[in-house]
C-alpha cells in the first residue's frame, strides 16, 4: 500500500482538538485570534503507515501495559543506522516519556545541588528550566553570531568556563535550536576532546537529527569509543513523523555505569513502561516512514528556503539567520531600530502571531524571534506578510 498523506499544502483544522499550539493561545497570555507558529510541532499528518498502524492497534480494545520486543529495537537501530550511519548495541537503549524527561533525568543522576551544568545559549528553554528547577546553576558558553550570519563555538570559552566552574555535565544540543546550527565532524570532535581531558559528560539532545539540509548529521558518541563513554545520546521520531504528543523517546547510551546510573535515575522518578500507541508509532515511523519523511523534509526545505528569500527582499532591518538544520527558523530583527519590548508587543498584538520570543532562549536572544515553519506554504506566507505589515 502507497504512502497516502503526501499533501503537505491543505491546511489541516486543529483548532478544538486540545491542540497546545492552537487551543491554548488565551490561556498563555495571547489574544484568541493569533497564528500559532511557536511550539515545535508541525500541521502535517504523519505517514499514513503509522494512522494506520495506531487505528489498527486501536481496535484491539484493550491499553494494558505494554513492552517492546525485538523487532522494536531493530527498527531504531535501523534507521540510526541507515539515516546517522551508526550502529547501536540493544544494550544501550532505555525508553523515556520525551527528550527533556531525559534532560532532567540526567541533571539530578549526575550533579548535586548546587553543582552548575553548562548549556550553550541562545537554547531551548527546557535546558535551563531543568537546570534551575534541580537547584543547579546555569552556566553558560555563548554561542557567537559571526559575520557569516551563522552561530559558532568559542572553544576558549568553553574549556574555561568548564575549568572556571567545576563542570561535570553539559548538555549539549544538536542540531541546535534556535540557531539551527548542525555542528561538524570537526567541530564535535574538539567538544569531545575537551570534555574528554576535563571528565565532563556530555549529554546531546539530537531530537533534530532528521532535519539537516547541508552537510551531514555527526552523532557525537559515534566519532569515537571514547566519545561514546562520556556520552548520552537523546533521539525521538516524535520532531521527525510529528509524534511529540506519543511522548516516547529513545536515549541511546553506550557505557554500562553512566547507563545504570541514568536507568536507576529514571526508575526513582515512578516511571516505569511507555504508552501503547506511542511505542506502536516509533516503530512503525522507523520501519515504514521513509517515503513520508523524505516528502516532508523536501518541502520544509522549501519553506526555508522561502522565509529566507522574504526576509532579505521585504523585510528592512531584520535578518535571516542561516544554519544546516531544523524546521525552526531564527530571525534577527535587531536592526529595526525597534526595542526588544516593541518588537514582542507588534508580532503579538499588531501582527496577530504567536512566535517564540527571543528572550526565552536566554538574555543573548533579546531581539530575535523563532518562527516554526512545518506548515503549509499558505500559513508562512501569511505569517510573513504580517510580520511586513508591522514593520
């Protein structure tokens, strides 16, 4: 049976489906009537192979609980394996209900309170809200916007913030979001080197990993058995087939002690096995998702590819910030003259469109905002005249 749900352009309603993006606008503080384009999930149908597969588990009846079997891990090794050319051992994998369930997991297994975790801003909010909600302290390494228009590291920094600090975790994110870097073999590589020399462990929300339009996806604990030892590997077919609401995620981690440690963190929390659909989801995404996935990235392209051409032509003073990755646009609208403030209050209130300020993603994303482009062509370009219009 062919794939069905390649219609990427109709608008599909979610307006009283308890929609988070569209359902929620007033109770968040936003007027009834904006254009949700701010959480990271897209208006897309997924694969019709996994429809199918949830309405067929559906008819059984019965939601006991639930495990996977072998066939579960082969299809996530298989698409590690033929999408991130790395082959994982069923050893290493432990399930959890979403990446920053992981996150959080990872902060209270591997730091005490008080001890200070390094992120590098501007990043996505969760990493700070686990830090400080642990009573940890944030630490962190700027990422630099360079005259390319692209973020990049400071390596320095970096080493002497985790010297500065007494580092033990950092929580790293890539591809990252907002500046939709996709980090190099090269540059892992000298992250790896440092955390190596310095005992830090590196835990990378890779959750963006299917979305990368230049270059290639690195995971880091692949360049390296050494990597791979300090190393703990977030990955979800929730942001790649539309599945966040599933909420299961697949956190692959090679060495034995930091994964017993990680596991023995996650039983104390109450957790125990996932929900049915979602485990059913997973699998059916990575055996059978292929033609889907390869359909939806195609057209995300487009829509970047889009906003981009918009920006520099009609829209005075505000930038495109270029990046590899992500369906997660950032753009940079310091150069309008307008304050931080002003900006917020025109999107919300004048331009009707609920975006994810900058500030969320910490004091250097003051002025910039992130607009979420896995929509239909239609939505993006209205959002985009309306970001015009208040300018």
């Amino acid at each position: 049976m062919p794939e069905r749900n390649l219609d990427f352009d109709t608008i599909v309603p979610r307006k009283g489906t308890d929609c988070l993006k569209y359902d929620f606008a007033v109770r968040r503080g936003m007027p009834e009537d904006v254009l949700p384009l701010w959480v990271a999930d897209m208006d897309f149908k997924t694969s019709s192979y996994i429809e199918d597969a949830v309405i067929e588990r559906t008819k059984h009846a019965i939601f006991g609980y639930s495990e996977v079997q072998q066939e579960y891990f082969e299809a996530v090794a298989g698409w590690m394996r033929r999408r991130h050319n790395w082959e994982i051992d069923r050893r290493w994998l432990i399930k959890t209900p979403g990446v920053v369930f992981a996150l959080a997991m990872a902060v209270k297994a591997f730091t005490s309170v008080g001890d200070k975790v390094l992120i590098q801003q501007p990043v996505y909010y969760p990493f700070s809200e686990v830090i400080a909600d642990n009573d940890r302290v944030i630490v962190s390494n700027d990422l630099v916007l360079g005259e390319d228009l692209r973020y990049h590291i400071d390596f320095e920094d970096l080493e002497q913030k985790i010297v500065d600090n007494d580092i033990k975790l950092f929580l790293l994110c890539n591809p990252h979001n907002p500046s939709r870097r996709v980090f190099t073999g090269d540059e892992l590589t000298r992250i790896g080197e440092i955390c190596l020399k310095h005992n830090v462990l590196v835990v990378s929300d890779e959750i963006h990993n299917d979305f990368v339009f230049e270059g290639e996806h690195t995971v880091l604990a692949s360049i390296s058995k050494e990597f791979a030892d300090i190393s703990i590997i977030c990955t979800s077919p929730s942001k790649t087939f539309n599945l966040a609401g599933m909420l299961m995620s697949n956190i692959i981690i090679p060495n034995a002690t930091i994964r017993r440690r990680f596991r023995h963190e996650v039983a104390a929390s109450g957790m125990s096995q996932l929900g049915t659909l979602g485990l059913v989801a997973a699998q059916t995404a990575y055996e059978k998702g292929d033609v889907w996935y390869e359909a939806m990235l195609s057209y995300v392209k487009s829509n970047i590819d889009y906003v981009r051409e918009f920006t520099k032509n009609e829209l005075p003073g505000v930038k495109f910030i270029e990046g590899e990755g992500t369906y997660l646009v950032w753009l940079d609208f310091r150069g309008t003259g307008l304050s931080f403030e002003e900006i917020d209050r025109r999107i919300i209130h004048e331009a009707k469109l609920w975006l994810d300020s900058g500030r969320v993603f910490g004091e250097i994303g003051n002025g910039f905002q992130r607009v979420n482009v896995a929509a239909p062509r239609k939505t993006i370009e209205e959002c985009m005249r309306r970001i015009k219009a208040i300018l």
